[in-house]
C-alpha cells in the first residue's frame, strides 16, 4: 500500500501541481482509501487512471483532500499589522478591494469584513473570497460556526458578530455575510480578480510544489494594483520577491513595486 501510494502521489503531484509530501500522510491516506471505495475502484492507481481522464472525478477527489485549518482573527499580532497597513493604503486611495483566496469556510474573510466595517464607510471597500474546496465554501457562505470555533473573541466581539441559533451555533450576521462575495477558484488554473489592492494568501501554498507557487506569486503579483499588498502566511516567504515585481515589507507582508 505504501509504495503504491508513493506512486499515486508522484502522478498526482504531476496531475495537479499539488504536494502530498507536505500532508499528513496517514491522514491523507484513510481519505483517499475512503474516496477510492466510495467510488468503487479496486486500487489506488485505478483511481489515479480515472481522475487523469475526469475533470468532474478530479474536483471532488481535491475537495476531499482539502485541510482547512482556519481561525477567527487568527494570530492577532499579524491582524494588528494587517490593520496598519491597511490604514496606511486607505490614506493613499480608496476605494479598496480586497481578496481572501483560500479562504476555507470563512473564518478570515468574516474577520477582515468586521474589522473593515469599524474603520471604513462601507462603499469604500469589497472583498471576495474563494477556495478550492466546495464544501468548505458552502460553510463560509452559510456562516455558522460551533462555539469553540470563537476561541478567539471576546464577548463583545462575539455579540457583534453573531447571533446564536440552534445548540451551540453562531451565524455571522446578515450584514457581514452580505459584504463578502465567495466563489470558487483554483489558485493553480483559474483566471485572477483584477485590480486588486490587498490580497490574503495564508497558509494555502505551502502543499504546492516549487513551480507551482512561483506560478501562484507571479500571478498574484499581477493582480495586484501598483502599491497593492500581499499578505501570506509565516511559513510562505518569499524568496526572491524581486522577480515578481514585489517588495518586501515584513516577514510575510510585501507590496507590489509601483
């Protein structure tokens, strides 16, 4: 079973630009063992066979393999970094658009729009945001959570970003669900939004083979207005962020040359 793994992956790796290396690999097994019997194939590389020649077979085998690991104002050290920087944008033009890609069930694009909707008039900003996974669109679109996903608010936040429902649910209220446009996307493939000024790209690269996050910065960079910022996450630097016509601002913070 290893070695036939060991081989789904190197094709799948091809396939896809994706890196299985980087996953937890008896997470990723037990579900690409489960994804396999659903659909009835006798073995692994049967199943690699049939998502070769089956785009629709080849979505859902990556929205099975989707991790989202997404938090509320995760890590508020970085979210008071990004306010300031977005500040300081906001002095030079407005309005701003805004784009959280990869954004798993929403965690993070509920926390940009309730931070924005407290320093901004609402016509002076927009934010989409998309991911790869349907499943976890679905979530981010309907917006209710369990409690212990608000570890990271206090109540005063909590109150004003939710209201409870049935059991130990929250929903985001209507008017920041109403502020944020989700849909799906393929970081890999799939054309960009244009003209952006801020872009939120945390912790999604990094399962994505060298070649392939180059291609993502690029394309990023691209998108990106002249003075634009790109926030990824700490474990996705940069190397050479010259060669995409960005510059460094922090260790995850770089803003396109003007």
């Amino acid at each position: 079973m290893i070695d036939e793994y060991r081989e789904f992956a190197d094709e799948f790796r091809i396939l896809t630009e994706i890196d299985l290396s980087y996953y937890n690999q008896p997470q990723i097994l037990r579900r690409l063992t489960a994804f396999q019997q659903k659909h009835r194939f006798g073995s692994l590389l049967d199943l690699l066979a049939a998502l070769k020649s089956d785009p629709v077979l080849l979505r859902e085998c990556l929205d099975r393999l989707t991790i989202n690991v997404t938090e509320f104002f995760r890590d508020r050290d970085y979210w008071q970094v990004f306010k300031d920087n977005v500040s300081l944008l906001a002095k030079k033009k407005l309005p701003l658009r805004f784009w959280s890609a990869g954004c798993a069930s929403g965690e993070e694009p509920y926390s940009l729009a309730f931070m924005l909707i407290n320093m901004l008039p609402r016509t002076c900003w927009e934010i989409a945001a998309s991911d790869l996974s349907n499943r976890a669109l679905t979530a981010a679109k309907t917006g209710i959570y369990l409690e212990k996903a608000l570890k990271n608010l206090n109540p005063a936040e909590i109150a004003l970003i939710f209201d409870p429902v049935e059991g130990e649910m929250y929903q985001v209220k209507n008017r920041l669900r109403q502020c944020i446009t989700f849909f799906h996307h393929n970081l890999l493939f799939d054309p960009y939004p244009p003209n952006l000024d801020v872009v939120l790209c945390r912790n999604v690269i990094i399962y994505f083979t060298e070649k392939a996050k180059k291609r993502v910065f690029s394309r990023l960079a691209q998108a990106l207005n002249p003075g634009g910022l790109l926030f990824v996450g700490g474990s996705e630097q940069i190397i050479t962020p010259e060669v995409f016509g960005l510059e460094r601002e922090d260790v995850y913070i770089y803003r396109k040359a003007n």
